[in-house]
C-alpha cells in the first residue's frame, strides 16, 4: 500500500483534531481559553520589547484571547488579520467590538477605521491552528492564510502557537514552506521550542 501523499495525512490530521475541538465542552474551553490568557498576560509584558501583538478573533473552537486583549491594551497594540485573496492583512484595532463580520464568519478590522500594521511593525504574533507539536510544527485549517505571512515576519518576531492541549500531538505533518513556532501557548504554560527560538 502506497504512503499517503502530505495533503491526505494532513487532511487526515485536520479531521481528528476538530473531532477532538468539537467534542469538548464550550464551558471546558471558556475555562481553558481564560488559562492561557492568564499566562500571556504573564508572559508577555517580561518579554519589555513587545509593543504591537497580531492576535485574532477566535472560531468557536479555537482559544478565545478576548481577555488577553482587555488586560493588556493600556501597554500593548492589537492588530487584528483581514483575509485578503490567499494571505493575510493586520490592522490595529483599540476596540474588538469594532471588528465587522468578514470571511467566514470570522469578525475582521475594517481598513476604513484601522490602521494598517505591516509585518515590519509585529513584535508578537498568535497563530491559531488546528494543531500544533512541542517542536513548533503548526498545522492549520486548510485555507494558508498564515503560511503565507508568517514567512514575512522578521525573524526576531516572537510566533506563538495558540492551543488547547488536546491539539497538541506527537508529530504532525511538516513541508519544507511551513514556519516553526518560537513558543507554545496553552492552559498549561507558554514553553519555547529551543529549535526555533535559539
């Protein structure tokens, strides 16, 4: 029997992690998405040179950074991602409520009120994903929207993949294009991946 093809194993992977996302409770991942925040909040400001923080807007699934945003806006920056085509665009947004449902549903900056953030001016970036590995690989949903930009972030900005644990495996599906994460965010601690932060 043949090796399945990268695009299989990852569709694969895609499909058990939102069975695991969708099977757990919206209480369990309110909880969950409180704890993570906790340690941002905790994390971030000792880190002294982060002013502009790319966070989103999250899926009913993924962690929800709503109060990473509130507890940290008198000293941080957010900027928000608007799909443009196949990448991604940030612009900085004071006010979550002032996001507008965009693609797919997710609520968007509107480039007529916000102000655009390039990737030059980031100096943290939250990735979301379906999955994530202790070594930094991410796997996303499928659309490339942040393979595409992360490849554009300096090198000294800090990618950290936003999970609950149970998106956190073994081993996922890597290709030569992917980036790494530099950090690990989830209920139980933000951790760096010595490979890619060194």
């Amino acid at each position: 029997m043949a090796n399945p093809t990268p695009s299989h194993h990852k569709q694969h992977c895609r499909e058990l992690l939102q069975t695991l996302l969708t099977a757990s409770g919206r209480e369990e991942r309110h909880e969950w998405s409180n704890r993570v925040c906790h340690w941002l909040a905790h994390w971030i400001p000792s880190l002294h040179e982060v002013r502009t923080i790319a966070t989103y807007a999250a899926l009913e699934t993924e962690v929800d950074l709503g109060a990473l945003h509130a507890g940290l806006q008198a000293s941080c920056q957010f900027a928000y991602p608007l799909v443009v085509g196949r990448t991604l665009r940030f612009y900085r947004v004071a006010d979550p409520n002032e996001l507008r449902t965009g693609a797919f549903g997710v609520p968007e900056p509107d480039p007529r009120l916000h102000a655009m953030a390039g990737p030059d001016e980031l100096d943290l970036c939250l990735c979301p994903g379906l999955g994530f590995t202790r070594g930094g690989v991410r796997l996303g949903r499928g659309k490339a929207s942040y393979d595409s930009v992360l490849p554009q972030l300096p090198s000294t900005v800090f990618r950290v993949g936003i999970a609950f644990e149970l998106q956190v495996r073994d081993s996922l599906p890597r290709e030569a294009h992917d980036v790494l994460m530099t950090h690990l965010g989830t209920e139980e601690g933000v951790t760096p991946i010595p490979a890619a932060s060194s």
